[in-house]
C-alpha cells in the first residue's frame, strides 16, 4: 500500500509496510497513486508525454522488484503472555498543587483519596520491576502523580535505591519525570538535571491561555509562578533530553500561538498535545474543530520549515521522525506496551495498565504484594496490536501510531480495540506534516553533502 499527499511544493510517497518515504515529480506521483500503475499508466499520456510516462512506469517497476515500493504486508509472530516488564509509571502523589480544570487524573487523586508514596511502597516497586524485568537490561522509571515533587525525598531515596541494585541484578536505571513546575527551586532543578535522563514540564502557552484552565487551589494563574522555573531549568539543561509539554482544548484549538509564544520565552523542546477527555466533556474537542485543527498542523509545519536551518528553529515533538531508524519493526505493530511491558503503581502499592487506568477497578492487575493477580487483563493487553484492531488493518499510518492509544479507545468507544477516531484524523495529519518536514531535512543534508 501506497500513500501518497502533495504539501506546499512537495509529492510525498510513503510506502505502508516497507516504511520507505520518497518525494518525487508530479508524473511519478500521479503514477503512484495510480489504483494499479501497471494497469492504468496509459491514462497519464493525456498530461504528460508518452515517452516521459514509460521512462516513470520503468522506474516504478525497478522500485518494486527492490521492495522500495508496493511491499506486500509483514507478518508478525504474536505477543508472548509473560513478556518481560521494561518500564513503570511511578505515581509517587496521588497529590497536586494545581487544579487543572481538564486534568485526567481528577486534579491528582485520580478519583481516590489524596496520598503521598511510602518509602516501603517504592522500594517495592523498585524490586517488583528488577524481578519482573527478566533478561531485559535496560529499564525505565517514570516518576508521575499528581505533582511527583510533592514527594521529592522519595524520588531521591528511590534514585539511590535503584542505582545500588543495578550492579548486583545487572540492570540499567533510566529515570524520567513530569512536573507542572511549581516547586522547581533552584535546589531541585540541579538535582534533576543530574539525575533525569528526561524531563518533561507542563504550561500551556500564554498566560491568558495557560491560567484560564491551569489555576492554583486558591483559582489564581499558574503561569507567573512557573514560567520563570521552567525557563531557569531549560538553560541549565542545554541540549540534554527535555520537551515543555502544553494541552490545548476547545477553548484554545488554535495551538501554534501558544508553541510560538513558549518559543519566544526561550523554550526550544516542545510539545502541544490534544486535550484527553470523554467526548461529553465541556473542554473535549470534537469533530467540528477538526478542519481548525488540521489547519493549526499544516500551518506549524511551514514554520518549522522556514526555520529548519535557522539557529532560531524548535523542534515539535509530534513532528520528530526519523526516516534511517526509528523503532522497530514489531515495536510498530505493538505501540506503547500497556499492560504488558509496561505497568503503573500507585501510592498504595497496586498496578495498572498504564497512568490513565489508574483508579478504574475494571483494570486493576493485581498488587505489589500479591503481583499480576488479573492474568486474563495481562493476557488481553499482551495480546494487542494493530491486526487486532480491524479499523488499523486498511489504514496507511498504522505503523507510524500502532494503533493509537489504548486508554483512550476505551474511554471513548468502550473496547480496547477500536481507536479514537478523531485522534486517528489528527494523528495522520501529524505523520504527514513530519514526513514532509523529514524530507526537507534530508534534502537539506544531501545537498551539504554535494
């Protein structure tokens, strides 16, 4: 299967299951997303002149006996049902300062009681991992809440616990955590950036834009208290791994605005998700704002286009692609690994699927003290992937998205296996505009190269 768009002066062909991505002439492209080339080239002589058509039909075919384009579908061996586990969500509070009007986690205690992680509760987590990591070496440990530094003495205590037990279990700890910013004191922004293998920060662009959802318990504006940490922090950081992290809802869908105005504040790393939320939410995105939406995509990545080379660029985070490498090619069927490869643990010691499961019985797996108790529910999880979700199998971005979010598809639709559908529209914009910004770059490349 072979998709192909046209944006600003490119033809980009995108090759579904060989991943190939070529940008080529007008006659080519036609020719390519011809239904059958080989059968249908003759109808191209009325625009281009027939030689021209037979020389591309000739370079269509030498494409395809290289399995460059038109590769047939890959099959995959499925998912064991005990894969190893490789990363946790550690919800260290179940606690917040802020009281974000649109936060999936209920303002932090996730539709529970307010708690802050025990020292006995996380080193457990700790071993629970180590334990079930199998041969696996390297491992990932995402500190999370509500505001994770509500509860910095245990990030720290889990830090050194986790970095003594690596030499002995023969384990590699990478560490990462979200935080909203507010206690991001001086003393702390050293610390994390000594520490963190990535950093992840919240704030929603402007101030106007930010405060109207992102307000303290006492409803005042968040933005003036943690810009100027976020800002201090992103100069100590330099180049080392961090994204500032926006949401943008149906009060604000115009989104580049606010990614330009964290641009302006100096801020480089950046990225503006799409509110989550059941569709009866107040805040929810619908499908009237798509054509604003897909608009807001095509017009960041013209700017990012006419920055690419400049020392003023950004980088968007949906937009990052690389077209040499990537992830593999079963980690593309499979996504993000919830439940399988991946588990969250709250404050009280018991696991889920992932963050945005966190509180929903349904879902519970089980408990650090007694372990993965819901086989069944590991088994459903392990066991997802794209050819078990039936709207994925005709879809040409499937491989660039695996499927689409789990929790999402099930807050919305019900089932695990049936994806967002709006999600899936602003997903495939979001492909094709880092596909066509990857071109650039490579062009940009090959031509330094001459």
């Amino acid at each position: 299967m072979i998709h192909g768009f046209q944006f600003e002066t490119k033809n980009i062909l995108a090759d579904v299951e060989s991943g190939s991505v070529l940008s080529v002439d007008s006659l080519f492209y036609d020719l390519a997303t011809l239904e059958d080339p080989m059968r249908d080239y003759s109808t191209l002589h009325s625009r281009y002149a027939e030689a021209d058509v037979e020389e591309a039909l000739r370079e269509y075919e030498e494409l395809v006996k290289r399995g460059i384009l038109q590769v047939k579908q890959r099959h995959f061996l499925p998912r064991e049902e005990n894969i190893p586990i490789k990363a946790m969500c550690l919800h260290v509070a179940h606690h917040c300062n802020l009281a974000c009007a649109y936060c999936f986690a209920s303002q932090g205690d996730f539709r529970g009681r307010r708690e802050l992680m025990s020292e006995e509760v996380g080193r457990k987590a700790i071993d629970f991992l180590i334990e079930n990591s199998g041969a696996r070496r390297n491992l990932e440990v995402d500190f999370f809440g509500g505001e994770p530094l509500l509860n910095l003495p245990l990030v720290k205590s889990l830090v050194d616990y986790a970095k003594k037990r690596e030499e002995a279990f023969g384990k590699k700890f990478r560490f990462t955590i979200t935080t909203n910013a507010v206690l991001l004191d001086e003393e702390t922004q050293d610390y994390l950036n000594e520490t963190m293998d990535n950093v992840v920060l919240s704030i929603d662009g402007s101030e106007s834009t930010n405060d109207a959802l992102r307000r303290t318990w006492t409803d005042e504006g968040s933005y003036q208290l943690i810009l100027p940490n976020i800002q201090s922090f992103v100069k100590k950081r330099g180049e080392r791994s961090h994204f500032i992290r926006g949401t943008f809802t149906r009060y604000q869908p115009r989104f580049v605005r606010e990614i330009l105005h964290l641009h302006e504040m100096g801020l480089k790393n950046l990225s503006m998700e799409p509110v989550v939320g059941e569709s009866s939410e107040g805040y929810s995105l619908t499908e009237e704002h798509l054509p604003l939406l897909l608009e807001e995509y095509e017009k960041l990545a013209k700017d990012m286009a006419g920055r690419r080379n400049d020392r003023d660029r950004y980088h968007f985070f949906h937009f990052e692609m690389d077209l040499e490498r990537g992830p593999c090619a079963t980690k593309r069927t499979r996504g993000c690994g919830a439940g399988s490869e991946y588990v969250a643990v709250t404050p009280s010691g018991e696991l889920y699927p992932c963050h945005q499961f966190v509180g929903q019985e349904d879902f519970l797996l089980g408990t650090l003290n007694e372990g993965i108790a819901n086989r069944e529910l590991r088994k459903t999880f392990s066991q997802l992937s794209l050819f078990s979700k039936p709207a994925c199998q005709s879809c040409w971005a499937k491989y660039y998205c695996s499927g689409g979010c789990h929790a999402h598809a099930q807050h919305e639709n019900g089932t695990l296996t049936e994806p967002h559908a709006l999600s899936c529209v602003l997903e495939k914009k979001r492909v094709e505009m880092a596909l066509y910004l990857a071109v650039l770059r490579k062009e940009d490349q090959d031509d330094l190269q001459v």
